[in-house]
C-alpha cells in the first residue's frame, strides 16, 4: 500500500492547491482521469491483486457509476452515506448532482454537511476528500476571499471506522453502498445466514437495520446475492424490510474483477412484511406455468467430494468433471473408485458447473449411457430422465445447446458456477414423445 499512498500525497498536493487558490499549479492537470477511473488504474498498479482481493479493494469504473446513478433525478436534497467509501466513487457520483458555488470554502462547506462516508482504509479517505475537493474545482469553484483553508479540516463527516463493528444508531441518510466483496464468518444473530457468507450481504443487513423509513439505497452487489440458493433468505429478509425497486444486471464488475454485478435499488418500508410476493422484483425469471427440466428430469449435484470422501466401499465406475466430453456420449468409463454413497444408474445427463457469462455455452452436457452405476463427482449436476430414456437425453443436450438456453441462464445466475436450483428451472419446451 506504501506506492499507492504516495500517489494520494499526489492527488492531495492538488487539493492543497485549490483550497489554497494557487490555480497555476493546476494547469495542465487531467481532472477527468483523476476523477473517472485514474484511482483505480493506480491502485490496480500499484498495489498487487492479492492483497486488493484480500482487502475487497475494488474502486467502481466510471461506466458502473453511470448505471448505478443514472437514473437519480438531476437535483438530490437529503445527504447520503457510504459505508465502505473507499476512494469516494460513489460519493463522487451523488457530488455530481450536488449545487456550485462561486467560493470553493462555501461549496466544500455545503457538500461536507451532506456527504457522509466510513473506511478501514485512512489512505481512502484521504484520496476521497481530494478528490471531492478537486470535484468541487474542476466545476468551477474557487478561493474567491484568499481563506486558508485547510484539507485537514474538510468533509468531517469522512471518518476511519469499520461500518460493520461500529455500526451508527440511526442512518444519517440516504445509501450508496459498493461494498467489499470477500467473505465474513456469520455472526450468531444473522437469522438469514451462518458460517461463510458474502459481506456485501452483510452490509446490505446492516443498512437496513439502521436505516429510517422511506430511506433510499442504492448498492453494488455480488449476482450471487440475486441468485444464488443459499442466500433466499437473504433475499426474503430485503424484500421484508424494504420495497425492491430496481434491479439492473450489470455484467462483470470490471476487466480485472473476474465477478459479476447487479444493482439493487430499495426504499425502506415503515413497517416489516411479512408476507412476500414472487421472485420477479430480483429479476429472476419466474416460468412456473412453463415447461422446464425438472417437469422432465431428477436434478441434483454429484455426490463425490474426492478429496473428502474416503476410498471404501465397492469399486465403482467414476465420473469426474475433467472426463466428462463436451456435448459427447461416454458408453464406458475407465476411471474407478471405491465409494458408499449414492452412484446414478444411466442413461443420464452430467451438467459442468464451472460456467461463466462469456462462456460460449452455459450449460456443457454429456450424456452418460454405460451399462453400470456410476459414482458422479460434486463438480457436475446429474439430470435423470423420469422416462428412462436416451432420446430424453438427447433432447435435453439439444435444448442446452441452444442460444435461447444461454440467454435464459445469463439472466437467471451470472454466478461462476450452476445451482441445482438454475438447472431446473431451465425452460425445456420440446420433450420427447414416449415411444409406442
């Protein structure tokens, strides 16, 4: 972190001179790069990946903030707080929207008694405040009476504190929230989740907790949190405290982010619902009333853990992701094991769960059709035709080929990997006829 704190000494060595009126020190200066983007590029450089990922250390690119707080009206009233600010992106996009004033010491003074922010990071907040700062000067304010203003004394409501351990009785206002995306150890209170779960969930928890009614938040979130099985009822408790009001898939978070995002915007309710509507407000496809693979198919996830499950038990035929063929039929297995558990007698369907939005196809199947149990590995998702029949199994590759197959899961879980829960939803509009 050292190198990319003597990049902040930068962008404070120009605060400085605007606060000061020294304005020829400013010329030449790219104010679009330090405020769109420059940030994060020199945090990307300067700080190795590991280290950003261990912190959750990822600024939001110019495009996201676009998306994010596009759709705000041009004129914003109350404050706004962000509890995980880092260098201020989102701070940055509310400012936008915030008036000018001719004397940058009364505009600094308005936009600080309306932006509140917290960082674990003292090196953030500091490139947060230079660069509102240098926000409030690119747009034309400037030291008109020659006050020494000081960047010690500017934005008090920035401060160091971890959001999640010290969190505030009341929410001061309005929310933008892109938190950290790592993983935190549920506490013995969360009643939606427990032993390893998303922060950015967390943060979201704790918003709501302390936010007033008819408060707004807007947050940068994990897909995983839209779609993924295990946080329904992370889902249910928002939808119970607050009125989902946009849900807009955004894609990768940037280049170097190998996650998807979406963004969610809410609006806290008066009182907590208890009873919830469907699915639709996340932006999950609700085909109910549709055909789809589980109408046709027993789904469920291959029972072999390798290197959990001991070798006992009968020898089996073995079936690990790496063998599984692409779009191929596997008459015979070579590979065994030893293994107690559950095995899957064929013809069926093997789904790899590794998948990626930019993966050409979503859902690789290989159909499995030896004359033998076999022992699935848990990198796979098993699809059993009800019928018994190869023909099921052939229509089902044919559906997963399809483009319109791919579009249904892009929109459905833009999560690295399948769900059981995806797969069976997946539409399935042509079954087989039963032969005479």
């Amino acid at each position: 972190m050292i190198l990319f704190e003597e990049y902040v000494h930068e962008l404070e060595s120009y605060a400085t001179a605007a606060l000061a009126g020294n304005n020829q020190a400013l010329e030449g200066i790219d104010f679009t790069k330090l405020l769109n983007g420059g940030v994060g590029l020199e945090l990307r450089r300067r700080v190795a990946l590991e280290h950003r990922q261990q912190i959750g250390a990822f600024f939001t690119g110019e495009a996201l903030r676009l998306s994010a707080f596009g759709p705000i009206n041009s004129v914003v009233e109350g404050p706004v707080w962000d509890p995980a600010c880092g260098a201020g992106d989102l701070l940055l996009s509310y400012a936008e929207k915030l008036p000018i004033l001719p004397d940058i010491g009364d505009t600094i003074t308005n936009w600080g008694n309306k932006l509140y922010g917290n960082d674990i990071q003292d090196v953030f907040l500091r490139a947060a405040k230079a660069r509102l700062v240098l926000a409030a000067f690119a747009r034309g304010a400037r030291n008109l009476d020659e006050r020494n203003l000081s960047l010690q004394g500017v934005f008090p409501n920035l401060l160091q504190q971890d959001s999640l351990h010290t969190p505030r009785d009341e929410c001061p206002a309005d929310v933008v929230l892109n938190p950290p995306f790592i993983s935190l150890i549920a506490s013995r209170d969360c009643e939606w989740g427990s032993g390893s779960i998303s922060a950015a969930a967390v943060f979201v928890d704790m918003c709501l907790k302390v936010a007033s009614p008819g408060t707004r938040i807007i947050a940068i979130l994990p897909d995983v949190l839209r779609t993924g099985t295990r946080y329904e009822r992370w889902r249910k408790m928002v939808a119970e405290h607050a009125e989902v009001k946009r849900v807009d898939i955004y894609g990768p978070f940037d280049p170097q982010a190998d996650v998807d995002v979406f963004i969610l915007e809410l609006q806290v309710r008066h009182s907590r619902m208890l009873q919830l509507g469907q699915e639709g407000p996340w932006g999950l496809l609700n085909n109910s009333l549709q055909e789809k693979i589980s109408s046709y198919f027993s789904v469920s996830v291959g029972p072999v853990v390798p290197h959990r499950h001991r070798e006992e038990g009968p020898e089996l035929a073995f079936l690990h992701s790496r063998d599984a063929t692409p779009w191929g039929t596997l008459d015979q297995l070579a590979p065994r094991r030893r293994f107690t558990g559950t095995t899957h007698y064929p013809p069926f369907v093997v789904i790899r769960r590794t998948s990626s939005p930019s993966d050409r196809n979503r859902a690789i199947g290989t159909i499995i059709n030896c004359t033998e149990p076999v022992a699935v590995e848990n990198h796979l998702v098993v699809c059993k035709p009800n019928d018994g029949r190869i023909e099921s199994c052939q229509s089902l590759l044919d559906i997963l080929k399809s483009s319109s197959t791919n579009d249904w899961l892009n929109n459905r879980i833009r999560c690295r990997h399948l769900t059981v829960g995806a797969v069976k939803e997946i539409p399935f509009p042509y079954p087989p006829s039963p032969s005479e």
